[in-house]
C-alpha cells in the first residue's frame, strides 16, 4: 500500500497505488478524497434540486453480485407454485446414499413458505414416508417441530389475545426481563402498565398506530405516528425519561450485525458518513459526525453507548426517550433502547449536506464501536435518494437526488465479465491490527 495513502480509509482499494486527488466540485468543494489511476467517467453536476453537487460514489473493496437477469427482465415477487411437483420416480425402497438418488429427485419445497410451520411440518412427515435420506427430513421435522411448541407458549401465555397482540406481549416481556438488569430510561413502569393493558383490552392492537406512555400512564394515542406530535407530547412529560411509544407495527425490527465473528472478509461494505445531533441543537460543535456501515437490514440506525453519552455531553441536555425495543440479530433477539436524533448525510469531503436534517429512532447498543461491530446506518438513506451499483468489479456505491444524474454517472459495462468478490482477499489492515481488533 501506498505509504501516502491512509490506512483507516473508507475509500482504500485492492491494490490502489494512487496518491489522494481531490477532485473539485462546481461549487469548489471537494466530493471525493481519493482517486484511481483508472477511475469510472467523470460524474456531472447535478442541476436545479441538486446544486452544485455530483452523484457521491462510496468505494469498497468489491461488489458482490448476486446474479443477473437476462436483458429485458425486470423484478418482482416470485411466484410460488401452488401445489407440490414431483419429477422423479421411486419404488419405496429407503436410500440414504446420495449417490443412489433418483434422477431429478429434488430436496427444496418450492411451493412452500419457508415459515409455514405446519405446512413444512406435514411435508416432512410426507417425505420421511417417501424414505428418500429420511435422516435429513428427521431433522429439518424436528427444528419446525421446536419452533411451533416456541409458538403454542406465546399463544398460551395470552389466551383469547389476537397472534399480533400475543407476539407483542412475548417481546414486550422479554423486555420486562432485561430492564430488570438495567433501566436507564426509567420504562419498567411503562412496559408493565402497557403488558396489563392489553391484558384487560383497554390497549387495542391496531396496525399503524401508536399510543405514548410517560410513568405508566396512557398520554397521547391511539394516532398515527408523527415527528410535531411526538416532540410536543414528549416535552409536556419531560420525556427524557419514563417516556415510551408503543407501536403497532406488524414485524420486529432487525439490526445484522452480530455475525461478523472476525475481522476479515468485509469486502462488498460501504460506510455512509454522518452528522448527528440532538433535534434542535444548532450549534455545530455540538453535533458529531462518525461513519456507519450501510447495513440494508438494519430496519434503524445504530449507534453505541459511548456515542450517546458524548451527544448528550456536547448538547447538555438529555435524548428524548423512545422506549426499548426488542430486535432481532443474527446472534439472537436482543433488547435495547432507542431515542430521537436527527442526521444528515455528508458528501465525501464532510460538508456538502446530501440530506437535509431528518428526524430518526435511533438504537443505541452497549459499548462502543470497533472495526467488528461499527456503528450501522441502517436503511433510511435509500428512502431518501437514488442508489446503484455496477457490474464492474470496481464495488463503488452511486447515490444522487437526481436520477438523470445517477444514471448519466453510470459506465456502459460488460456485466458478463463482473466476478464475485474474492474468498481469500486479504485486508488493508496490517497484521499488528489484525491482532488488536476487537
């Protein structure tokens, strides 16, 4: 690597010898820090709505690409057939060996959800009697079996209550269990007076609505969520505490982070830079600005502990309380508590604002962020502009609030060529920070 060149950049590339070429926007701001030798067509400046900026593009090591369509394709759901196929034939006889598998045999259930418990449940039984590697189908039997006793308990534990309602009550105590351990916001009384509530039917479960709750009362609600309402009741209640929105929202909220075991093998990332604040602090020095991954299935941003206390310091007042929440992780459901921020989106050279102000319930996990478990943006940012990628091996993130803009920026490429991004790429991180990342 280029000596020159920073090691901590979010723009570093395999094998890129170049040295940083500031590259001049129409405005005379900077948009990007770091060129290639060989870069993709200069990008043009975006007009009227977009004064004076370019499509910001975000470099990481290479782009995954999942597989494409052929020309004139376009997305859309997959139809799932409506009935089982079957192809292959077979006399009974039990076969454990793949080797003897009949021709065409196949082990996936296409017209099946792969959530449809009894569903799935019965097919096994079906295929177990087909005896074909029944061990297998044993298996995946007895996981779907474990899933719906987990089901029947959160039934049982609200009887007569609506699955929504029952589903709620299940996470909201699991919630119950985890302030017991640690209530910085003071909501223990707002969960239990909100789990009695839908116990006796005073609290109606109503998709799209919210209600809010401040030291176990019922404040403001049923309505629909918006940003006034919510800044105007939290005030009234000194909501930096003991305050909770209860949401009526149909799936548990996500935050993919928890799978990264090590610290290698992160090409295919990109970092979006962002300036938070508390809403209504203009001062500047009280707002910071930090890098988030752009995790897509994160459903909110995530910042950490020691991120919150620093906002709170430099504002010197108290986050306005949202409640806690239990999300879901690909290392298990896990509770914790959200608040509201506003943020924008920076261009490459950290001024150029690409989002105005926007107001966000953000996560705040315990700790603090390391190059394992970064801060993440979530999915916000694609409601807000345009994005793309290209086929061309290069991995670059488009993003613009034109999209003749985003499209005039993107390179006509060979997408046959493009390759998956390589298994044993190695880091730009050196072997002594290899060692000490947490």
């Amino acid at each position: 690597m280029d000596p020159e060149t920073p090691r901590n950049t979010r723009y570093n590339l395999r094998k890129r010898k170049a040295k940083p070429e500031p590259r001049q926007g129409t405005s005379g701001k900077v948009l990007a820090r770091y060129t290639r030798k060989r870069v993709a067509p200069r990008l043009k400046t975006t007009a009227a709505k977009g004064k004076g900026k370019r499509p910001i593009r975000r470099r990481a090591i290479t782009e995954t690409k999942e597989g494409m369509l052929p020309s004139g394709v376009g997305g859309g759901r997959h139809q799932r057939p409506k009935e089982r196929v079957v192809t292959w034939q077979h006399d009974g006889s039990r076969i454990d060996d793949p080797a003897n598998l009949p021709a065409q045999w196949d082990a996936n259930e296409y017209d099946l959800d792969e959530h449809d418990i009894d569903g799935n449940i019965a097919r096994c039984h079906l295929r177990i009697q087909e005896n074909i590697l029944p061990h297998m189908f044993e298996a995946r039997l007895e996981r779907y079996m474990g899933l719906k006793a987990e089901l029947d308990a959160i039934i049982a534990a609200a009887p007569g209550l609506p699955w929504r309602v029952a589903q709620r009550l299940d996470d909201l105590r699991a919630i119950e269990k985890d302030l017991l351990n640690n209530d910085p916001q003071e909501q223990m009384v707002n969960v239990r007076a909100i789990i009695a509530a839908y116990h006796n039917g005073s609290l109606i479960w109503k998709r799209g609505t919210v209600t809010f709750w401040s030291h176990g009362t019922l404040v403001w609600g049923p309505g629909k969520f918006d940003w006034k309402t919510f800044n105007q009741v939290n005030k009234e209640h000194q909501g930096h505490t003991s305050f909770w929105v209860e949401e009526c929202n149909p799936d548990m909220g996500t935050l993919f982070i928890g799978w990264k075991e090590s610290p290698v093998n992160i090409y295919g990332q990109h970092n979006m830079r962002l300036r938070l604040r508390v809403p209504g602090i203009a001062d500047p020095f009280a707002t910071r600005v930090w890098d988030f991954m752009d995790d897509t299935g994160a459903s909110a941003t995530g910042i950490y502990a020691c991120d919150l206390q620093e906002l709170e310091n430099a504002a010197h007042v108290k986050l306005e309380a949202f409640g806690h929440e239990r999300i879901a992780t690909a290392s298990g459901k896990i509770c914790v508590p959200a608040y509201h921020l506003q943020a924008r989106l920076l261009a490459d050279d950290d001024s150029v604002m690409l989002i105005p102000w926007t107001d966000l319930k953000i996560w705040v996990m315990p700790g603090q962020p390391t190059k394992r478990h970064p801060r993440l943006c979530g999915i916000w940012t694609h409601h807000l502009l345009y994005f793309a990628n290209v086929p061309d091996n290069q991995g670059i993130l488009y993003m613009c609030d034109k999209k003749s803009d985003l499209t005039d920026a993107l390179p006509d490429v060979d997408a046959t060529q493009a390759t998956p991004p390589d298994w044993d790429y190695l880091e730009f991180w050196s072997d002594d920070e290899m060692d000490i990342t947490l």
